[in-house]
C-alpha cells in the first residue's frame, strides 16, 4: 500500500529503460503521472459535498458510484490524492488529500466489521502522516490497528474477515493479506508489538493453509473456530472454488512480498517468489492484463482485469529490489514495465469517464462492476508509476 523508498541498482536502469520504449515511442513516465492528475480534477468537480467518495464507474456509464466511509474501498480515493500530492508537491492536492480522509475519521470510533480497516485507513491517514507527519493522522492509524486486531482468534491464527458472512466457521480472505501493513506500521510506530506478532503469525497461518500445491491462491479459507482447524478452501469472487482468481493472486504477491519488507524474514520472500512465479507462468496474454480468472470457462471472451494487473505491477517492482539473482530481478522488472505501459497505453479511461483506468472487475459471479472503472484499479496504477519513477 504505503510507497517504499527503493535502493537504486544502477547495473538495472538500463533493463528498465529498455522497456520504455514501445512501437518507437519513449514511455513518459511523468506524462501518466499528469494524465492522473487531470482525471482526479475532472473527478473532483463531480464529487457531491456530503462525505462520499468515487468507488466505480459502471460500463457504458461516465458516471461515478459515490461510497460513503463504510465501504471498504473508501480509502483508495484520498489515496490517490496523496500518490499525486507526493508526485506533484501541488498543495491542491494535499489540501483535498486531507479533506477526503478525514471523511473516514469515524471508523477510529466503532467496532472492527470485517478486515478491510487496512485499506480504509492506511491508505489514507497512513499516507498522508507519512507525507505530513500531522499527529492526527497517526493517533487514528494506531487506534484503528488496535480495532483491526479484535478480530484475531489465536486459536486459528488469523485475523476473521468478515464476521457477517456465516461461512460455517472463522473464514480468512486472501484480500486480508494487504491488511497486515496497518499492524506492522503500527506495533513501530508506538502500537503495541502484539501487534507484529499478530501479523506475523497471520501471515504464517495463510502461507500454511491457503494455497494449493501449485502455489495458487484459495479466495477464502474456513476454520473451526475452536479447534483451529483448516475447514475448506472456496472462492466468493473467482469463477470456482479450485480456480485462479487473478486479483486473490495479486493480493498474495504483494501481501507476502509487503511481509518480507517489514520482518525480513526469508521464507516470506521465498513465497512472495512462488506465487509470482506461478501468475507469470500462467500469464498468456500478449499484453499481460489477466483474464478476471485465470481459470474462467470461455477466454478469450471473458472481462480482463485491469485492477489485478496494476497491484502486481506495483509489487514485482517492490520484489524486484529484494530479489539477488539477476536474471529473476530484470523478469520482474522488465515484466511490471509492460504491464504499466499497456495499462496506459490501452487501458486508460482518457474521455469515456473521469476514472484513471477502464477493464477492471470486480465481483463477476454476482454480476457486480464487471469490466467498468474501479478506485483501487487507479490506486495501485498511480502506486506503480511512481515506483517506476523512483527506480529510473
């Protein structure tokens, strides 16, 4: 979630560069960067006044779905505006950056409701004290860590993600993975260390249990909830219970490779490494945006998904610099590139709606944000090009 510094690799700028360039065109990177920049103005002019922020443009609409604090994607919004406060030092954007997230204050006030505290509030209250350093901002992350890790039970060593969905036991999504940033930020930012040890041992747990063989990603895992015990393994949104939900894999590349940056432990980067491995292998199409499934019935003529496509472009580009061989660390490196240029080259909203990016998807089996425009799809694309910035 949060943007890391990388250590610069000077015998990998000209990988990099390589990849800028496509059909005889230079890739500029700051061009995407204002190309976001206009689209969140257009967006802004359209927000109503009332505490909601966008969350999707439907297909064949230019028109947002407005979100209040509740939802769990209402922290991408004033994510992006503080991606483009860093990126551009306009203090537009910090001033509106500020606004939005303060709209998610009350969840500091109310009872943890399912795992998705995490992309709520660090991504919003954590970027901007990381950018600010305002006190506020980081009395909220810490009390909303503490709130996140109610739902724990050490008896399964995970943390519940959503205690309204009746499952038949203590279910844990592949999603909560992104989750445990807020705890490890937390528990060394004067939180509790219980707290590094919860997202440690949740990030144990889920390595254990959650996948296949084959390293591919189960959506939802199911516990007994007294004795800890693996239950099943289902999906929710990908197409079956034994598919390759292509954003659940996302999820868990960069979730474990986020767990390597905060505990440097190895065998978390030796993960991080498999499930990459496993979604490039699998990866066949030409312009490497997956297929919503990886595993969907009727491909080629099944929605893509441009959000799975930006959330592991941004975390190759974070492996990669944790990554020594050097034949794996240019895959990485030359693979995110391509997968940034063809988001923008070929995913771009442009003048359809205000949104940065089109093609995502959402929730297909319920039939809900198929193939539209989705803040978290814009969130991790605007992530992945300031990450590229930073390695050039």
């Amino acid at each position: 979630m949060i943007i890391r510094f990388f250590t610069s690799f000077v015998a990998l700028l000209l990988v990099v560069n390589q990849g800028y360039s496509q059909k005889g065109n230079s890739f500029d990177i700051q061009k995407q960067i204002d190309y976001c920049a206009k689209q969140a103005s257009k967006t802004l002019e359209v927000i109503p006044n009332d505490g909601t922020s966008p969350r999707t443009v439907p297909n064949g609409s230019s028109q947002w779905k407005f979100v209040n604090y509740k939802d769990w994607t209402s922290g991408f919004w004033p994510g992006e505006l503080w991606y483009l406060y860093e990126a551009t030092k306009d203090k537009k954007w910090e001033k509106e950056a500020d606004k939005f997230t303060r709209f998610l204050t009350p969840l500091s006030v109310i009872k943890a409701a399912d795992h998705d505290l995490g992309f709520q509030v660090f991504n919003s209250f954590g970027n901007g004290y990381r950018l600010t350093k305002n006190k506020e901002y980081k009395e909220i992350v810490l009390k909303i860590a503490d709130t996140l890790a109610t739902l724990f039970n050490p008896k399964v060593g995970t943390i519940q993600s959503w205690p309204h969905n009746k499952f038949g036991g203590h279910n844990t999504i592949i999603d909560n993975m992104m989750n445990l940033e807020l705890l490890f930020w937390a528990s060394k930012n004067g939180g509790s260390k219980t707290l590094y040890d919860i997202a440690v041992k949740h990030a144990e747990t889920t390595m254990k249990n959650h996948f296949r063989p084959d390293y591919t990603s189960y959506h939802v895992l199911i516990y007994d909830f007294e004795t800890g015990k693996k239950i099943k393994g289902q999906t929710a949104q990908g197409f079956s219970d034994e598919s390759m939900w292509a954003r659940g894999q996302a999820w868990a590349i960069y979730g474990f490779t986020m767990v390597y940056r905060e505990t440097k432990d190895p065998k978390f980067l030796d993960f991080a490494h498999k499930l990459a491995r496993v979604y490039l292998d699998k990866l066949t199409t030409e312009d490497l945006i997956p297929y919503w499934d990886f595993n969907a019935p009727n491909i080629p003529n099944e929605p893509r998904d441009a959000s799975a496509a930006a959330i592991v472009s941004s975390a190759l580009l974070e492996l990669s610099s944790y990554t020594k061989d050097k034949k794996l660390k240019n895959e990485y490196l030359e693979k995110s590139k391509k997968m940034v240029v063809s988001l923008s080259e070929n995913y771009q909203s442009r003048d359809i709606n205000s949104a940065f990016l089109l093609h995502a998807t959402g929730h297909k089996p319920a039939g809900s944000e198929i193939d539209c425009s989705i803040n978290y799809a814009d969130y991790y694309y605007l992530e992945a090009l300031l990450r590229l910035q930073k390695i050039k």
